[in-house]
C-alpha cells in the first residue's frame, strides 16, 4: 500500500472546514501528538521537547486525560498546547453519527480546548461542518508513521526533506509508537533545526 507522507492539495480542496496547514511568512512548522497522554510515552516525550526548548501540541484522548490528570497539568504548564481526539478514539460512522459527536462533547468535559483532530481523520462533510460550528479542525500535512512497522525508519527520515513552512506534523504518543519514536523523533527534530526550522504551538 501507497504511503503519502504529504498529503496533496486537491485532498485539502475537496474536504473544507478543516485545517491542514498555515500560511505563514516566517520559517516554522507544528510538531503535534495524537492519542496520549500515556504515562510510559508522553513523559519521555515532554523531556525531549524541553531538552530542545521546543512547544508541540497534543490531541489527548478525554479517557487518557481522565486517568493521567497530572500529565495534561504538565503539557499546559511546560507551555504546549492541548486539543480534543475524542473520548476513547471513536472511529467515525455514518451510523453512529451522534455517538461519535457525545464522544468529543464528552471529551470536551477533560480538555480544555476548541481544536478538533478527528481520529484517523475519517469525518464527512455533513459532522465537519457540525463540529466546526465549536471547533476547529485540525487535520495535518505531513505524516510521521511512527505507528506503522512496515514503513522503515529510514524512509521516513527520508521524507523530512519534504516538510515545508506552515505543514502540521504528526507523531503519537501511545504505546503502539513508542519504540519508533524514541528513535524517530529526536533525529527529525535535530533536521529540521538544522534546516532552520522554528516549532511553534496551534492555539
């Protein structure tokens, strides 16, 4: 299967109410997180971040929130940025459409945020434009696939070269990802500041 690490323009055109990037006049992109926090994952990863004097933003999941309230106390408190990723990562279905909407309000009751990632990033158009009316959506531009074993390591330090201003990154810090991500995220960080890159926070 077809790996698109960046995703292309006509995708950004035919599905509106959502953020994929910003346009911006200075040199910086928006390292993000989605699934934590996780109390073996998100630690290592607030340490990193504050060892390179970075922010990131973090798309918590309310049940994760729920259960590390000390976690998302120490996201805000180092300066980062939180957003909704729903309840339990409610997967969207057309047939469960007000099940998935309970899910984010649910959400919404631990995190302290009007931006929206949308698990998977599976949404229609119809539930878009219905949760843009309290949030804002923000999709990404360039996918890490730190999840995701059958990508290689290599490859996707390869497809950094590919980042450019304004592009929302996306990385994970949950159980699944750990292992790639002790590996990838320090030397992605280190070539992209080497490229002269500033990380800034979606707010």
């Amino acid at each position: 299967m077809i790996k698109i690490f960046k995703i292309p323009g006509f995708v950004r055109f035919f599905l509106p109410n959502r953020t994929w990037s910003f346009s911006i006049n200075s040199k910086a992109i928006y390292l993000t997180f989605d699934d934590g926090p996780q109390s073996e994952v998100t630690p290592w990863v607030l340490d990193l971040l504050a060892s390179e004097k970075i922010h990131a933003t973090f798309f918590c999941l309310g049940e994760n929130v729920k259960s590390n309230p000390e976690l998302i106390e120490r996201i805000l408190k180092e300066g980062h940025a939180i957003g909704n990723h729903s309840m339990e990562h409610v997967v969207y279905s057309r047939n469960h459409k007000e099940d998935y909407f309970q899910s984010i309000l649910e959400a919404g009751k631990f995190i302290p945020s009007k931006l929206y990632r949308p698990p998977y990033g599976k949404l229609s158009g119809m539930m878009a434009k219905r949760i843009s009316k309290d949030y804002q959506i923000i999709m990404w531009s360039w996918m890490a696939y730190d999840f995701d074993y059958s990508v290689t390591i290599e490859k996707i330090i390869k497809k950094t070269r590919n980042i450019k201003s304004g592009d929302i990154l996306v990385f994970h810090d949950n159980f699944k990802s750990e292992k790639r991500l002790k590996i990838l995220l320090p030397q992605i960080i280190e070539i992209l500041k080497k490229s002269g890159f500033e990380f800034k926070i979606i707010s």
